[in-house]
C-alpha cells in the first residue's frame, strides 16, 4: 500500500468510527400496560400505569440493547373495584408483597433506528411476575422521533406458570406495554 495512502485510511476510518452513534442509557416514565384476561366466560380488560424503563441502546446498534421494564401491577384497575381487590390479592397478583412485574431484555434482534422509521424486532428476556420468573421472547415495535423512542410489545403468557390464580381464569393473558424512551 502507498506510504501515503496508509495514513489517510486510518484518518478516514478514524473519522468514520468518531462520528458513529455510541451506547446511551435511555429512561421512561409514564409508560402504560393493559391487558386482556377472561375470567370464566367475561372478558376483563385492565390497565396498569405508570411504566419505567432503564435501557442501554445504540441506536445504530439495537443488538447490543440491555435494560429492564417495570409494570406497578399494584396500579392494575379493571372497572370493578372489588375485582381490583381481588386481583391485587395473595392469591392472585399478590401485589402487597410483589407490587411490580420485571422484564429484564438480555437480547434483541439486530438493526438500527433511523428516524421516523418504525422497527419491528424480537426481544427476549427474563419476566418476573409475583417472584417467578420465566425466560420469554416478545416482539417489539421501536420508532425513532425527535431522539427519543415510541416503543410497544404485545405478548401472551400463561399466569398460572407464576403463580397467579384468579378463581374461572384462563391460562392466558395479552399484555400490551408501550412507553416512550428519551436519552438520559
């Protein structure tokens, strides 16, 4: 290779390599989860508020994304206050001693983040619900606006592997999570 064409690759790469998007940690607050249960026959729709998330991403480099939502499964409203009370209760949720639910993501597919483009990637991870915890994959949709980014997931699980027992439920609940991150 020329003596000095040497030098100005290393410079260009050098260049290239600087101006490349690092690893930023990224929070939210406010997020929201609901849900879809049957309990016998009736469905129970629910929601559940204020949703955080610590997360490690590049934007240029979503495989690399480690971090951890938090659901406050204690917030769970259905309509029916009793039925709140129920659900919050030992034998159920058991929200007095478990007043959260956890995901901690420990891979996502790969791709990038490209302004107002949305991605859909798989994570997986570790969900904690009423202090079980099970390894599941989950899709995710990820939007890049404005430097802060729209996520949402909508997955299933069988609440009874948690430990959840909700007298007539099902073995299966959706959730829908979605939270907006911005750079810290």
């Amino acid at each position: 290779m020329n003596k000095y064409l040497s030098p100005l690759c290393a410079l260009a790469l050098a260049t290239t390599l600087s101006g490349a998007a690092e690893a930023a940690t990224y929070r939210a607050a406010d997020g929201t989860a609901t849900f879809n249960y049957r309990v016998t026959v009736v469905p129970v729709p629910g929601t559940m508020t204020g949703v955080t998330a610590n997360v490690t991403l590049d934007p240029q480099n979503l495989a690399g994304t480690r971090g951890t939502v938090t659901v406050p499964v204690s917030t769970l409203k259905t309509g029916i206050t009793l039925r709140d009370s129920h659900a919050k209760g030992p034998d159920a949720l058991g929200t007095a001693k478990f007043p959260n639910a956890t995901f901690e993501l420990t891979s996502l597919t790969g791709g990038k983040l490209t302004e107002g483009q949305t991605v859909a990637t798989t994570a997986t991870g570790k969900l904690t619900v009423k202090g079980t915890t099970k390894t599941i994959t989950a899709p995710i949709k990820a939007t890049l606006t404005g430097g802060k980014v729209n996520v949402s997931t909508q997955f299933k699980f069988n609440p009874l592997e948690f430990g959840v027992r909700y007298p007539g439920g099902t073995d299966s609940v959706t959730v829908d999570v979605a939270f907006v991150l911005a750079a810290n």
